[in-house]
C-alpha cells in the first residue's frame, strides 16, 4: 500500500509541470500583456516594464525561470495586487471556498444517497419517478441560472437570506451559495447512487442474502449499501477537489471573495504568477483527491487489494 | 412436527407469472408435488421451464414486480408458508430451507470476509456469540472439506475458487441444520471434476444430517445416482413425475424419452448425439393444445388444439400427454425386451 502511494506520489509531479507548461503556453498565446490598456503605452516605458519582469529574453529562460520557482513552491508576487505573493492570496481565499464546498460536498452526499437508495428500492413507484425528475432538472439548470432564481426568489422577495454577501460559517449568507453549488453535484450522486443500488439489489450475492432469511433493511445495509456506492466513491474525490477549490460561477454570483474569484480576476488581469498558482493548486489537489479515492476503493473492494 | 402423511413439504397447483411488457409470462404453471421427509427430489428441464422460479416461489423470494405468486399453496410442515407473514417467512428462510444457487462465482458478497457470511446465519436465526458463529463457521468449513479452515475462513471470495467457493456456499446453507435443502443446479458452474465432488458432498451430507434435497438440474445424469423421485418440467408445467428408477426404465412421456436419448452414451456406436428439434417455446405466447407439440415426434392432430391431460400411468408415476398410456406401454415393452436380452447375456 505504502508503495502504491508513493509511487502515485512521484507520478504526480510530471502531472502537474505538464498542466504548468500548458496554462503557461496558452497564457503566452494569448494577445496582449498584463500592462496593456485602453491606451498605448509610450515605448520607453513599455521597454522598462519587460525589461523588469523578464520579459526580453528568449521564451525558453523565461519558461525555465517560471518553472524553477515553481518546483521550489515558490509562485512569486501577483503583478495586479502588487506586493501581495501568490501564496498569501491562495491561503486567504481558500477557507471560503473551502467552507462553501465542503457543505455544497456534505448536503450533496446526504442527499444525494438518500434519494439515490430510495429511488432504487422503491424502483418504478411515484418515489422514483419523483426524485429522477428532480434529479434531471438538478443537472440540467445550469448553477448561473439556478442561483438568480434562488436569489430572486428567497432574497428579494420573501427577504429571508441575504443576496451577496459573506459573513463567514456561521451565518445565513453561506445557505444559498451552498444550495446552488450542491445542486448538480446532489443531482448526480442521486443518480449514480440509484444506478449502482439498482445493479447491486439484482446480483446474485443478494438473492443469497434474501435467502438466509436476513430483513430487507439488513439486506441494504448489510450487503447492498457498499458494492452500491463504488460508483459514487469514484464521483465523489474529483468532485470534491473542484468543490474546495472554488467555483467561478457561483462565487461570482454572490460575490464570496474566494478562490475562484481570484482566478478568473487573474484571467481577465493577465496575472501570470496568480493564474500559475492557482492552476498548480488546483492540479495538486485534484490528484490527491483522485489518489484518496483509489486508496479508499482498496479499502471498500478486497478484490483490488492487494 | 410431522403432518402425518410423511410429507415435508407439499406443492399444490402453484402458479407462478411475470408480468412484461411482452404480456404475462406464465414461468409457473399450476405445479403440484409432494417432497417426503428425508427424500432427495430432483426437477429436471431445459433453461427456462420454470425449474429455479419454482423454487423460488417455495421461500417467496419471487422480485415483485414484475413477478406475482398467483396461487397456489406451499404446505411446508402443516404451514401454508404463501400465507405466512413477511417476519414468518424470514424464519423459515436460512433457518429451515436453505438455498444454493447456480454460480458460487457471483453468489457470495465479495466485499465480506467469508466468516461474516457464514456467522450472519448463525447469529441470526440461533441467537449465537460472535465467539460462538464463529468457532461453528470455521466447524462448517472443515464439515465441508476446506483445507486449512481456520486461515481461510477470514478470506474473501475471491480469495477461493470456484469448487472452493460452492463448499462454502453449502456450508453456509447447511449452518443451521434446515430440514429443506434447495440446490439450484449447484454444479452447473464448475468444471467437471470438481462437479462430481459437489454433488457428492451433497450426497454425504445429506445422508450424515438426514435433510431432504430438492436438486434442481438440467443434467439427467446428475440426477440419476441422487435423487428418489424425480420431476420433469417443460413450459412451466411438470411433464412427468415417477420415483427415479421408474422414470428411466419406463418413460410415460414424449419429452422424456426425448432427454433421455439426449443423454451422451459414450459406448453407443453412432458418432452423433440425439437432440430434440427446436427450442423451448416463448412462455409469453403459449399456443393451443400441448406446449411441446410442435417439438413432439409423437404428435397428432389433437395436440396441437387441446391441453393435455395429467394421466397417472402408474402407481405414484404421472405424465402430460394424450397418449402417455400408449407411451409408457411402449417403454415397458422396451424395457422388458432388453432385460430379457440382459438375462440371456
């Protein structure tokens, strides 16, 4: 097992230099520079600009340059917010999207297994059509479309929550971030959950279990529950490493000063540094997330053990 | 305990339908036999005539829907067990009829440790200690013929082959003593070495423990070395039912004859193997008249408009067919040239 991390681990690396060197890439390929402007700059001043940053020598000393700092974990100052390092802007925007993403994470995982189960032992009834329905409409509403009608709705019109704004957990500005988040994610986990519930209550080992005499809520929870949820297991790392990291969209939305906000704040501005260390972070956790879920299937599946 | 007549079991007209898109299917038809105690039954047909839905609908363990018990009753010692509350059944399940099925590759939770399996019977229906199931699981797995029974009954399915997994599904069927052992072609799945060391644990078992079997099989082989009775099934209907040795001496039934040529004889002098012509029919769509007409080398006109009737030709030895009693004369004639050939040798 022990070898099995570290092995992954050291894949990791190349992973993320190779997600580095495009972002890096496509940033170069895109027209115009993080000091362009309405207006041109005189010519003088523009030479001064790239002589400072780096930005007259060849393209190679420049990638090396920007990779070498990267591998020492060092992503340099945001040109926009100046003197302020990337590091520093990454470790105060993530508590908020972490806090929005792990109970978007925690609310979709609730009810998104619930449903999903209920759905699957109570196949074809009104139960089932019902959720599948709300399900559907769930990963079909777009968030950008979801949380204005929340907003509308809750907000301006019965004034119960707050429209945009973020007093930190606890308070009610985190409820409908939340609730827009979660919804396609509860959506989904709703489904796979149904699916893989459905499949599992057909096998054989379960007949087997019906057999011995055990309860039908034994049955479930016993033998049906964990070859049921795999699919949802191998949802759930990689959807949980985009929750922590911030959404764009929703952050936008009710403007929570979050990771995603940077980010696309970043795009717009052409901040290099501030764009490569949030790209670096969000790889980063991504793998561990995707290498958390292949530990944790070695620990529900003894088959792929090992 | 017992209901007199010797019985453990009786079926009476039980019928079984699935309801599909593709109309009803009847998997069971109107199926009655009776199982004495300490007897091995067999039930023989081809896949799909209702063998394993029979069983099934035994300890009501029939998906609902889209499949429905009609009618019928399952008189298990006195007890109409289609009439017994959901919480009654389960008692019974496990704890007095016990099942195995076809393919011990899939049958086993292959995300539980082997012990857990088999203690969940004991803890359930005999109220034991984890200490308790679990020194009585590893006794069933060495009952079984596992080697090293203590070190593999904390390993995982997949961890056992299949003949290995199949001991394990026995033992696990066998942990509460049961009057009623249901085996679903139990060695159907396996390779044929280890076939013939399933049935013949079965067999010793079933003699050391003095529990009735019902074996369900498409093998006439099988069924010949093991079984007491024996049931033929087609279309969801018994065909014909006689004690064993009857059954292959003096058939009473078309389909039967047919089966029984359709045995390989390794001696027989002709390179090719017999097969009845055509295929099981669509349950859903049953014509007029016999279900194996169209397949029947005996059939006439009459068999393709009218049902036949259950004609009982023997003592104990019934048959489906309108001219059973023609059939069974034949066999008998049969029989008794090759006996008096067998003497004169």
């Amino acid at each position: 097992m022990l070898r099995f991390i570290i092995r992954r681990l050291i894949i990791t690396i190349p992973t993320i230099l190779v997600v580095i060197t495009i972002t890096w890439g496509l940033i170069r390929l895109a027209p115009g520079n993080f000091y362009t402007g309405d207006k041109a700059l005189p010519e003088a001043i523009e030479q001064n600009i790239r002589e400072k940053y780096g930005l007259d020598r060849p393209w190679h000393e420049q990638y090396l340059r920007t990779m070498g700092q990267i591998l020492r974990l060092d992503f340099g100052t945001s040109l926009r917010y100046e003197g302020k390092s990337v590091n520093e802007i990454i470790a105060r925007s993530l508590p908020v999207s972490a806090t929005v993403g792990i109970l978007a994470y925690l609310l979709a995982l609730i009810v998104g297994i619930t449903v999903g189960s209920i759905a699957a032992l109570k196949q074809n009834s009104k139960w089932d059509y019902a959720s599948m329905t709300l399900a559907m409409l769930g990963i079909s509403i777009p968030n950008f479309v979801l949380g204005p009608i929340l907003v509308l709705f809750f907000s301006l019109t019965l004034y119960w929550l707050p429209p945009s704004r973020w007093d930190g957990f606890p308070s009610k500005s985190v409820i409908l971030p939340v609730i827009t988040l979660s919804a396609i994610y509860m959506a989904y986990i709703a489904r796979l959950t149904r699916a893989g519930m459905l499949e599992v209550l057909r096998s054989d080992y379960i007949r087997t279990a019906r057999s011995k005499g055990l309860s039908e809520t034994q049955v479930v929870i016993r033998h049906a529950l964990r070859g049921g949820l795999l699919p949802v297991v191998s949802y759930t790392g990689p959807a949980l490493a985009f929750l922590l990291t911030g959404t764009v969209v929703v952050e936008s939305l009710f403007v929570l000063p979050g990771l995603g906000k940077y980010f696309i704040q970043a795009s717009l501005n052409r901040d290099e540094p501030l764009i490569l260390g949030i790209v670096a972070f969000i790889s980063m956790t991504l793998l561990t997330m995707n290498l958390l879920v292949d530990i944790a299937y070695g620990y529900l599946d003894p088959r792929i053990r090992q | 305990m017992s209901t007199g007549n010797g019985n453990l079991l009786e079926v009476r007209d039980l019928r079984t339908y699935f309801h599909t898109e593709d109309g009803t299917v009847k998997a069971v038809d109107g199926v009655t036999f009776n199982l004495r105690r300490g007897e091995t039954l067999g039930i023989v047909g081809e896949s799909g005539s209702g063998k394993s839905v029979t069983n099934l609908s035994i300890i009501r363990l029939i998906q609902s829907p889209p499949g429905q018990i009609v009618s019928g009753e399952v008189v298990f010692d006195g007890r109409d067990i289609l009439r017994l509350r959901e919480d009654e059944v389960r008692r019974i399940r496990g704890r007095r009829i016990a099942m195995i099925f076809q393919d011990p590759m899939t049958s086993l939770n292959p995300f539980m440790k082997i012990s857990r399996q088999l203690m969940e019977m004991t803890r359930l229906h005999l109220g034991y200690s984890k200490a308790q199931a679990y020194a009585h699981a590893v006794k069933m797995l060495e009952i079984v013929g596992i080697p090293d029974a203590r070190e593999r009954v904390d390993g995982y399915p997949h961890e056992f082959s299949g003949g290995m997994r199949q001991r394990v599904m026995i033992a696990m069927a066998l942990s509460c003593e049961p009057e009623l052992l249901i085996a679903d072609e139990p060695a159907t799945a396996l390779d044929v070495t280890i076939q013939a060391q399933i049935l013949e644990l079965i067999k010793t078992l079933k003699q050391e423990t003095g529990t009735s079997v019902i074996l369900i099989t498409h093998d006439l082989g099988v069924v010949a070395g093991m079984t007491d009775h024996l049931i033929v099934m087609y279309a969801g209907k018994i065909f014909e039912q006689a004690p064993t040795r009857e059954l292959f001496a003096v058939p009473g039934n078309p389909y039967t004859n047919g089966l029984l040529r359709s045995i390989p004889d390794p001696t027989s002098a002709r390179g090719t193997l017999y097969q009845i012509s055509g295929l099981p029919p669509d349950v859903a769509h049953l014509p007029p008249g016999c279900p194996f007409a169209p397949r029947c080398d005996r059939a006439e006109e009459i068999c393709s408009k009218e049902f036949p009737p259950l004609v009982e030709v023997n003592q104990d030895h019934h048959s489906l067919c309108h001219f059973a009693l023609e059939v069974y004369a034949k066999s008998v004639a049969e029989n008794s040239a090759v006996e008096r050939r067998a003497r004169q040798d």
